[in-house]
C-alpha cells in the first residue's frame, strides 16, 4: 500500500478574527508532517501517581501523560506568515516562527494555545484513523 503524504501542511488560526481578514492579511501557520519520532519528543512518557491517605495505604492511582507546548511549537512550525506587533518604541516585531511565538508579548498567548491544540490534534490522528478504521467486523 502506498499513502500520498505532504510533507508541509498549513493552518490558518481563529486568533482575533484571523479567518474573517482577507485571505493576504490572514495568519497563516506552516508546520511539517508529524513524524513518528518528533510524537515520541513531544509526548512525554505517562507516569503514574499514587494517592495515599494519611495511614499510607494507598486510596486510588493517577496516570498523567504531560504535553510539553513549546516543545510541540519547535518541532512541527516550519513558519508563521502574517503575526506582528508594535513595540513601545513604534518598531514593528514579526513573529515568523515558533521561536518568535514563544518570546513574543502574552497577548499572543492564545495564538500560541489554538496553534498548539490543532497540532496536538494532528499528533493524536494516526491514533483516531486507526480506531475509526474498518479494520474490525461484526457478526
């Protein structure tokens, strides 16, 4: 079997109205193809953690999977088009990749949480094609 894969996708945020700008004014994020080894970097492993009541005896368990942002940002952006901002001294700053993002005012926190969700999402697709895959029958 063999699947057509782009190698670059594009993502065009909500962020303050982006989508309703003409299309040359817009935000617009582009960001590699996930890998199956930049998941693994961004994923951290799950840990469990036990709950315990003041006897010691254990009263339930917690799995956490964390999810490094930045992490997530570095790996996958290839290039912001589009994001700016005026310093105090009138100078504009452009925000041209995920390295500028995340030094960028907390204004542009949002952005940087919408950008980060809609990549989680596609880091997370392989697994949901999989599950919604016809691969299994019923009697």
């Amino acid at each position: 079997m063999v699947l057509t894969i782009s190698k670059e996708r594009t993502f065009v945020p909500e962020f303050m109205g982006n989508k309703n700008l003409p299309a040359c004014d817009q935000i617009v994020v582009k960001y590699k193809a996930p890998t199956i080894t930049i998941k693994s970097r961004c994923r951290s492993k799950p840990q469990s953690k036990a709950i315990a009541d003041s006897n010691g005896k254990i009263k339930n368990m917690e799995i956490v999977v964390e999810r490094d942002e930045q992490q997530t940002l570095v790996e996958l952006v290839n290039s912001i088009h589009g994001a700016s901002y005026q310093d105090d001294k009138g100078n504009t700053v452009n925000i041209a990749n995920a390295r500028d993002l995340i030094n960028a005012p907390i204004e542009f926190e949002p952005l940087m949480r919408e950008i980060v969700e809609h990549l989680d999402k596609e880091l997370d697709k392989a697994e949901i094609d999989e599950k919604n895959s016809g691969s299994h029958t019923e009697s």
